[in-house]
C-alpha cells in the first residue's frame, strides 16, 4: 500500500503546473496574426514603392523629356524642360477647335499621396495600441495566470484530499462529504468565473476592435477610388504638349505655341499604382473576415476549460451575444495559447475523457486526478 501512495504522491506533484521562468508581459501578443499581416502589408507595401520611385528619380535626374526646337541651346531646353514639370499642363483642343487645358499635377504629387496612405494605414493600428492594448495586456495577464492556478489548485485539492481520505477512519463518511461538496459547489474557484462573466457586459475592447477595422476598410476602399480615379484621367497619357509663351516669352514670335513633352516615369507609376491596388483589393476581404470573427464564440477554448470547476459558462448558458469583450479576449487568448501552460493539460485530459468508457465519472480535473490518484477505485459501490 505503501508503494502505491509513493506513487500516487509523485503523480500529483508531476501534474502541478512549473510556475513562469520568466515575465509573462513581454511575451504577450497584443495583435492577432492576420491583423499583423494587415499591418505590414498596408503600411509596408507604399513606403517601399515610394523608395522605390524616388531611387530612380534621383538616378535618373529629369522626370520629363521635352522636344524643343532644333535652334534651342542646351540651357533653354533644360529650361523648357523644367518650366513644363512646374506646370504639367496639357493643351489641347476639342471638337469645335478650342484650347482646352487639363492639369497633371496629380502625377507630381502621386508619391507623396502614397506617404499620406501610409500613414492613414498607420492610424488604425495606433488607435488600437493607445486605446484598448493597455487594458487588453493587463485582462490577458490576469486571466491567464488563473487559469494556470485554478488547474494548479485543482491538483493541490486532490492532494489534500487523498490525504484526508487516508488520514480518515471512517471511509463512506469521506466520501460522503465528497459528493456533498461536489453537490453544493464547493470545489470552485469563483473570481475567475465573474470577471469573465463581468467582461461579457463589457463592449469597450470590441467597440475600438470594429472601429479599427472599420478605419482600415475605409482607408483601403479610399485608396482604392483613388487610384482608379487617377487611372481614368491621368494615368493613361504619358505624353502632353506644354505652353511656355507665359511671362517674358510670350511675345517672342520663334518660340512654338506648344511644345510635346513626355513623361519617364509614367510606366513606373502606372506599376506602382496597380500594384498597390491590386494587393489592396485583395485584403478587403481579410479585413472584413477579422470584423466577422466577433460575430461568433470561440467555444473550442471554452469547452476545454470547462474541466476546471471554476469555469463552465457554456454548460450554465451564459454566454449571449458574442459582440463584447470576452470574445475579444478569447480571440487573443488563443492567439497566446503558448503561453497558457494549463491548455495542453486540459487538452489531454478532455481528450482522455471522450474516450473514457464512464464519462459521466468525469466532469471536472479534480474527477479526472482522483481518479488517477486511486481514490475512486476506493470509493464504495453502491
């Protein structure tokens, strides 16, 4: 008999969970993968593009080319050339004759817009890291940590329990009071179960989640409407005839009344705006995905964790609708399940009971523990 406590003992010490090498702050993730990747993509993918073009506009030099006359000297065809870039002008005439003009400044201007889009796509991570990580941190620090104490204390029940079961001289009073207790509630662990309860009324955290996809799926459907705005006026001429009878020169009779010019860098930016707006064609759908992602329970989580006894929202029906702060941290919970050293334990042990031929004998860890410490095949039949 001895030998099996021996064993029993070093069971139970074997369960109970190490406690943290180290700060569980640093490791936490205070941002979902896919809203990661969103990150990186829309704020990363213009400002290399705009690396990009103006690396080769400071290789290149002029971003225009402009065919003056044949009897221009090299200074009045690079002023040609510089007066047309200030202006990107273009004249033309319509059906009945008349001058039009039509500004490309837009082109001059491109980008710099790409800056501004990164910087929009920026704000939406910067509303979510000052406006809800704080708090998020600290929910997630908290709850996680009892988590892995409430398995804790399930095995130290268990331990304290063989030992008053040992220590006991009267077998069936013991397991009476055992299945009294069982009845009246009193292996819980109550406060983790209220504040999750209390972050179900709570709507701040996925108030600020739908807002910053909201943002995001603004700026991105924005952008997208300007650069097809760009592509149907602007981004299908690379060639303008520029006036520079203005000023001092316009009385002078040998200088032409429109000189045509083409731009260098046309195919560049025609490239760079597909680009971007292809890729951010494509990831409207993954923003909309992350905002839908409130619109249903993570029970998979939950159901695990209903093996400890302070925690069975889903078997008491208290969970409503899901657009609150507690599906928002369990969406961040399973995003740090890595951290939740109790969730393989529980994992093995859920799975353990689906396969276990009495399931009913099995409810909550301390069943399954009891179980291994041979306190049930002591239990009396009756």
């Amino acid at each position: 008999m001895s030998l099996s406590h021996t064993a029993a003992e070093y069971m139970l010490s074997d369960a109970l969970l190490p406690d943290p090498g180290g700060s569980r702050a640093k490791g936490l993730r205070l941002e979902l993968p896919s809203d990661r990747l969103l990150k990186f993509v829309t704020v990363g993918l213009p400002l290399f593009l705009v690396s990009l073009a103006f690396a080769r506009e400071f290789s290149t030099g002029s971003q225009i080319s402009c065919f003056s006359p044949t009897n221009f000297t090299g200074k009045q065809s690079a002023y040609v050339d510089t007066a047309c870039w200030d202006s990107l002008i273009h004249h033309g005439f319509d059906a009945e004759g008349h001058t039009i003009t039509k500004s490309l400044w837009a082109l001059k201007v491109f980008p710099y817009s790409l800056l501004v889009v990164a910087v929009l796509m920026y704000l939406p991570y910067l509303l979510w890291r000052y406006a809800a990580a704080p708090a998020l941190h600290s929910d997630l620090l908290f709850i996680i940590d009892e988590l892995d104490k409430s398995y804790n204390r399930s095995v130290r029940l268990v331990q304290h329990m063989r030992k008053v079961q040992q220590a006991s001289t009267e077998p069936e009073r013991f397991w009476e009071e055992y299945e009294r207790a069982r009845r009246e509630r009193y292996f819980e662990f109550p406060l983790l179960e209220r504040y999750l309860t209390c972050k179900q009324h709570a709507h701040s955290l996925a108030f600020i989640y739908i807002l910053r996809n909201l943002l995001l799926l603004l700026f991105l459907a924005a952008t997208c409407l300007y650069l097809v705005f760009l592509h149907l006026n602007i981004f299908f001429q690379d060639e303008f005839s520029c006036s520079i009878k203005t000023g001092l020169l316009q009385a002078e009779p040998h200088i032409p009344l429109f000189i045509p010019c083409k731009l260098v860098f046309f195919s560049v930016f025609q490239l760079i705006s597909l680009s971007v707006g292809s890729v951010y064609v494509l990831l409207l759908p993954v923003v909309i995905y992350n905002a839908l992602q409130l619109c249903q329970w993570d029970k998979g989580l939950l159901s695990i964790y209903e093996m400890l006894p302070a925690f069975d929202l889903l078997s008491r029906k208290m969970l409503t609708c899901p657009v609150n702060d507690l599906n928002v941290i369990l969406l961040f919970l399973r995003a740090n399940i890595s951290e939740l050293t109790s969730f393989s334990r529980l994992n093995a042990v859920s799975a353990l009971r689906e396969a276990t031929a009495n399931k009913q004998d099995i409810d909550t860890v301390i069943d399954f523990m009891t179980l291994l410490a041979g306190l049930e095949a002591t239990k009396p039949k009756h």
